[in-house]
C-alpha cells in the first residue's frame, strides 16, 4: 500500500475492480478489438510495442496482448499492476508490469510504438502542470511516429449538467449480486470533483459496504487537446465513440 491517494484508491479497488462492469470479460474484448482496430489503423496491420501506462487490472492491456501486441503494463497502483500480470497469466499471456506513475515513466526514450492512457486515468492529474509532465513522458517514450490513445469521460457533456451521481450498476460476485454506484461532489471551481465510489456486496445477513473516494479534474476535449500539443505531439483528434466502438471519447495523437 501506499500513501498516494490515488494510488490508495486503485489498491483498495484492485480485487473487486471488475464489478465495476456488468460483464467484465465481455468488456475487456470490446475494448481490446476498438483500440486495435484504431492501433492497426494509423501504424499498419503488424502488431505494435505498446506501454498501457494506467493499466489497472489489465482491462485494456490484456486483451491488446491477446491480440498480438507486445504490451507493457504500468500503473500508480501496486495492487492492480499485480492482479493485470495475474489475469494475463491465466490467460497464458505475458504482460509485464511495473507500478509506476505516468509523470516519472520508467522507461527508456523512443522505445514503444504506441502509448495508451484509458478510462478516464489522466483526469487523476489536477494541475496543468501534472498533466504536462505525464503527457511530455508519454511522448518521450514514443518512438518517431509514435501513437497516444488517450480517453476520458465525455467531459465536454458532463460539464453542462454536472452530475451528482451515476446509476446503480449490478453484476454477480461470488456471493450474488453487486451493486456499485458513483456519487460526485463538485468543488467551486466548477472544474473538479470529487468522487465516492460505493460497492454493495451481500454478506449474508445484509450488505457489506465499502466506499472508496478519489477526486477528477473534468477536463475539456479542448484543454486535453492543448495540453498534448504544449507537450510536442501533433495530429491531434478526438473520435466518438460512435466512431471508434470504445465506450468513451477518444483522442488520439501522434509524435513528430
């Protein structure tokens, strides 16, 4: 464990992170197939040495690696970079995998084809300047020609009508159903919220509940896109999701 908040949060998430979904395992293949197709797309049909610097428990990481791709796993959170080598593992893949944070990557310059920052991770960072340094070490480990893909929430909606909370979420654990649902405390800036996220598990007699809090920086589609181009990277574009089939924005990046 550790004393960084976030990397506190995704500890005490990394055992039942999955839940999260109705069907983890159906999702892990949704995602994987869109980010190929988008990776396959801008650098051709070979696969790519790709660096998943937030991968969690290996939702989008892991099935990249099944499809073919080299891939590396980091993440701030020690707990979910073991359980994403464990899940990959049982799978008979390997993904090796370090904790690390996206501002202080460890890794060499120019070494990985693409670089994948999903489901909504960058929004962690809650300065300007926190996102410059993630994303100016995204871009050094990029290669020439080298690809980001980057997604968020759709921030640009959510800012209109700032949400308090998000819908109740079931899926089935190994005790029956789960129920895990967001509230959202925005601050007074208008910009940043933050966040507790409950799960509801039946312990036999009632539920067992656990909150986990974290707080987000609701970053604009525009402010994303400036922020990458501060960094040095350039064609820079956001897809739908209607566009892409990954179930939030996408914006995607290349090193010059």
């Amino acid at each position: 464990m550790t004393d960084d908040p976030v990397a506190h949060f995704y500890d005490q998430l990394a055992d039942d992170y999955h839940l999260i979904y109705r069907d983890w395992k159906a999702s892990m293949e949704r995602q994987g197939a869109s980010l190929d197709a988008l990776i396959r797309t801008a650098l051709g049909p070979e696969p790519a040495s790709v660096l998943d610097c937030s991968c969690g428990i290996g939702t989008q990481a892991v099935p990249l690696a099944r499809l073919g791709h080299q891939v590396t796993g980091a993440d701030l959170s020690l707990g979910a970079v073991a359980r994403a080598a464990r899940e990959a593992a049982l799978r008979g893949l390997a993904l090796p995998a370090v904790a690390a944070d996206m501002r202080q990557l460890p890794f060499d310059d120019c070494r990985f084809d693409v670089v994948v920052c999903a489901d909504n991770a960058l929004p962690h960072l809650l300065t300007a300047e926190d996102v410059h340094r993630a994303l100016a070490g995204m871009r050094r480990v990029l290669r020439s020609g080298g690809l980001l893909v980057l997604s968020t929430r759709p921030y640009d909606e959510l800012l209109i009508t700032r949400p308090v909370s998000t819908p109740p979420q079931q899926s089935e654990g190994p005790d029956g159903r789960v129920v895990t649902f967001q509230l959202w405390h925005w601050h007074p800036d208008g910009e940043r919220y933050d966040l507790e996220h409950f799960r509801l598990a039946p312990d036999g007699t009632g539920w067992d509940v656990a909150v986990r809090r974290s707080t987000y920086w609701a970053l604009t589609q525009r402010q994303l896109a400036g922020l990458a181009a501060d960094a040095g990277f350039t064609e820079i574009s956001w897809e739908s999701p209607e566009r892409t089939g990954f179930f939030q924005p996408v914006l995607t990046a290349r090193v010059p």
